[in-house]
C-alpha cells in the first residue's frame, strides 16, 4: 500500500500521473517505481494504452480515488482508438487494459498496427496550456488531447502545438518522463499551414474530442450504414451502393487540399487499388486507424 499519490488532473494521460508520481516519491530507479504502482518491476510505461491498471488501482484506492473506469476512459488513448471498433475488439482492449488479459494484441485489435499511419515522435504540448497548468496547479503535465494522432492544435486555444523533446515511447521503455518546465522551456520549430488546412485541423481536433469525451455512440453497423448514405447523398454512389471512385477521390482532394492529407498521412492516390480511401468505402471487415475514419 502507498503512503501517497499526487491527484490526477483534468485531461491528464496516466502516463503522465504516473510519471508525477516517480518524480515525489524520491525513487532513484525507475524499476522500483513500476514496483510501487504495478507489483513488479518488469511492467512497461506505455502512454497511450496502459494494461493492468487493476494492480494500480488496487495499491491506490484509499486515497479515495476515480475508478480504474474512468482511468481508462478519460485518461487513455482507449476511447480514441475503440470508438469506430466493434464490441468484441472493445471488450478484449477494455480487458486487456483493466486486467491485462489478452494484452499482446491491442494494438492490432484496433487497427493501429495495421495502419500506415505512424505516430508522433515526442510528447506535445500547448504553451498557453502550460501557463494555466501552473498558475492553477503548480506543475504541468501532459494533456492526453494535445497527444492524440489527428490533433494538431489545441482544443481549448486553437494554436498549433509544439513538439517536446521527450520521446512518446522513450528508449528506456521502464520510465515514466513528466512534463516538467525545463523540459518544455526548448521545443522543436513548428510549421506553418494555410488557412484552409488550419480550418480542417480545428475541424478534426473537435472531432477528436468528441471521440474521447464519448460523444460518438455508433455501431460498426451504423457507421458503415452512414457512410453508405453519405455517399450516395452527395451523389458519390448510386443506389446499389456502388462507388464512383473516381469521382470520390478527385472530390476528396479538392476538398482537403494535399497539404492537409499529407499531414496526416493519407494521401489520395486514384490510381493504386490499395488507396485508403478505397478501402474504406468498400464492403471490409478491417478496422482502421481513427484519422482515417474522421474524415
Ligand atoms: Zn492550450
């Protein structure tokens, strides 16, 4: 049982909380760290989808805490990646997660793996963030929004966010890294986008967060249903259903420019069969990354 734990803030990764801890408690290696939190020292620290976090709550729970439920939901990447999966694949990942059941293959339960899209080097973060962090709570941390894949400004103060210098999967796979001050003070350089593409990237960052506020109750059967009449609505389909790609793809990249596409790692290629795009409004039983499925 633990003598103290910090509280966990609003929109605060586990990681991040976890890393919070390390730093107070005094533990010089991060081993003994993993051995306070999960029992062993062999864990690793994963910071988007955490498993047995059923062995933390359960060091934890006196200090009358939120449940291991609410962890995994408001301070995981586990909504983001499971809102466009089907039932099955979110019971085995919410499993996975909670008791670390089945813990091998949640990454390509949800399509990540699968997926061509890679994901951010280093832990981002928002400066205005930053400064309200500290006036409010004395410290910083990392915000689970500002890290997911498809977002790109910050949901609260819409400015592009910086990229850090801490890695997101550091090579010592054991330690918990915090956003300290220090760490945040030097940041790498930032492009600039038009405005157009600026417009989809807020666009996509309220999505985002819809999906990790659980705003999006659909089914793998209404989703597919719903593209389906989306595309015939706009006239991208007939009646049967058939898609006129061709049409689909030029539309597409009309509509979010090939800077925007190539940001988020899907471009448009009207010619390849394997094209996302195609795949994706053709009958499939795959699930695919959440950048894609946003659009
Ligand atoms: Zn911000």
């Amino acid at each position: 049982m633990l003598s103290f734990f910090p509280t966990l803030y609003e929109d605060e990764l586990l990681y991040s909380w976890f890393a919070r801890y390390h730093n107070r408690s005094c533990n010089i290696s991060p081993k003994a760290t993993m051995r306070d939190l999960f029992g062993t020292p062999s864990m690793l620290a994963v910071p988007d989808m955490p498993t047995h976090l059923n062995k933390v709550y359960d060091r934890t729970k006196h200090f009358d805490m939120p449940d291991v439920n609410k962890w995994i939901e408001k301070h995981t990447f586990y909504l983001y990646y499971t809102t466009f999966a089907k039932q099955d694949v979110k019971k085995k990942v919410y499993d996975a997660m909670r008791d670390g059941k089945g813990q091998g293959s949640i990454h390509m339960l949800t399509g990540v793996m699968a997926s061509k899209i890679t994901e951010f080097h280093y832990f981002r973060y928002c400066p205005c963030c930053v400064s309200e962090d500290i006036k409010r709570y004395g410290e910083t941390y990392w915000h689970l929004s500002h890290q997911l894949p498809s977002v790109f400004v910050c949901p609260k103060h819409e400015r592009l966010l910086l990229s850090s210098y801490v890695p997101f999967r550091g090579t010592n796979k054991h330690t918990y890294t915090g956003a300290s001050t220090s760490i945040l003070l030097s940041h790498k350089e930032t492009s600039e986008y038009t405005h157009k593409t600026m417009k989809h990237l807020v666009y996509l960052t309220n999505e985002s967060m819809k999906m990790i506020h659980n705003r999006y109750r659909l089914t793998w059967e209404v989703i597919q249903k719903a593209y389906k009449y989306l595309l015939q609505q706009m006239g991208f389909a007939n009646v049967n259903g058939k898609v006129d790609q061709h049409t689909l793809g030029e539309q597409f990249q009309h509509f979010y420019g090939d800077e925007l596409l190539t940001l988020l790692q899907s471009p448009i290629n009207r010619d390849s069969e394997s094209c996302w795009l195609k795949s994706i409004t053709r009958k499939h039983r795959k699930a695919f990354h959440p950048i894609v499925g946003l659009k």
